[in-house]
C-alpha cells in the first residue's frame, strides 16, 4: 500500500512537471520577416523562448506580476501556508478588484485555482510560472492561457504577466 501511495504522488508530479511544460511553450514564438524596399532585401527573425519557472520553494512566487500597457495586475501572496490571488486594474486613479482567485495549488510552475470574477462566477484556472528569453532579454511572470475579459473591451485567449521588480 505504501508503494502504491509514493507511486501514485510521483504520477501527479509528472503531470504537473508535463502540464507546465506544455502550457510554457504556448508562449515560445517564431516570426521570421523579409521586406523589399527600392531593391533592397531586408529579413528580420524573432524567436522567443518560454520554458517553466521551476523554484524550490513556492513561496518565492508571490509577488505583484503585470500584464504590460493594460494596467492590469495579479498579486499573489502566501501566509501560514494558503495562497491568496487578487486580479486588479489600475484606473482612472483607482485600485479595483476585477477578480480572485481561491484553492490556489502551485507544483512545478503550474499553478491551479479556481477565479471567481466580479459577478461572482467560478470557473476553474491554470497558469504556468515562465522565464521568456529571445534577442538579448529575459522575463520573468506568469503565463495564462484563458480567455481573460478585460474592463477596456479586449478579450485575450492568453496573456504573459511579467512579475515586477521591488
């Protein structure tokens, strides 16, 4: 019985480690350019790598991450052990909570919830905790891959959070 029990955690682990992995490479991106001006060739290539933020301690995933240019916020904190989530929008000078998240559960970058939006709707969420690289720069933050209704109209089916610096 024993056996069974320490086989089947390291399942859930691997699935954990597999459903990060996967959900990562959503954010890795290739574009590849060539624009002809006057008989000139010009060819620009992008590539962006994401791979999972894998930490030892997840406790060191709380902080404040930022989805860039839309005033939007996710702030996650963790006290005695239980995680707290709060999706926020900077607007018109006011802080205001647009959602939250409950029964937060992070392993191996993969982070699970349930988000409960304004209006009180519960549906469930994952996110994966990434360092996207590419071009001589590296990020840090959350990637979310859901649709995610924005105050100003915009409706995203993902989004990068880069987590903020103090």
């Amino acid at each position: 019985m024993i056996l069974f029990v320490a086989f089947g955690l390291h399942s859930i682990a691997q699935s954990a480690k597999q459903k990060a992995e996967q959900l990562a490479s959503e954010f890795s991106k290739e574009k590849h350019k060539t624009k002809e001006k006057n008989g000139e060739v010009t060819k620009k290539d992008v590539k962006v790598e994401a791979r999972p933020d894998v930490l030892q301690d997840a406790s060191s995933y709380a902080a404040t991450y930022e989805l860039e240019g839309m005033n939007q916020f996710l702030t996650l904190n963790q006290s005695s052990g239980l995680w707290k989530g709060v999706f926020t929008e900077n607007k018109d000078g006011k802080t205001n909570t647009t959602a939250t998240l409950k029964d937060i559960k992070i392993q191996d970058a993969l982070l699970t919830a349930t988000v409960i939006d304004k209006d009180g709707k519960e549906k469930p969420f994952e996110a994966v905790f990434i360092i996207r690289s590419g071009d001589g720069y590296e990020a840090k933050g959350l990637g979310i891959k859901q649709e995610l209704h924005l105050s100003n109209g915009f409706t995203l089916d993902k989004a990068f959070y880069r987590r903020q610096e103090l």
